[in-house]
C-alpha cells in the first residue's frame, strides 16, 4: 500500500490521501467505481511519482471515510 487515507475524513468530504513514501498530500487522478458507500480512485503523488488504485468506504456508521480491504 502507497498510501493512506487521511485523518479524519469525514464522509461528507470525498476522501483525500496522503503518500506513505513521501508523507506528503497526494492527488486524486481519476474515480474508477463510485457508489453511496464506496469509492474507487487513482491516487497520483507528484512528489515521489508514486501511483495505486484506491479503494474506500464509510465506516460502520457511515461518519467516516475508511480504507477498504
């Protein structure tokens, strides 16, 4: 895993994630699969160049956004 969601991240936001390489904010570069409780995004650092396909979710009561799997 390159990266991590960050904290906290409130389900009424879209998530944001930052670079476990790097520790520094990373971009969202493209939505691959949304639903009401789940995203899927491609998630660019253009610090280090690292790149990862992201999956999301809310948390049991749907406050937070969570890393899934």
């Amino acid at each position: 895993m390159s990266f991590t969601i960050q904290v906290p991240s409130p389900s009424i936001e879209e998530p944001r994630f930052d670079c476990l390489f790097c520790n520094k904010p990373a971009l969202v570069s493209s939505e691959a699969a949304r639903t009401e409780t789940t995203r899927t995004v491609e998630v660019f650092c253009r610090h280090c160049g690292a790149r990862q396909t992201v999956a999301t979710r809310k948390n049991a009561d749907s406050t937070l956004w969570e890393m899934a799997g």
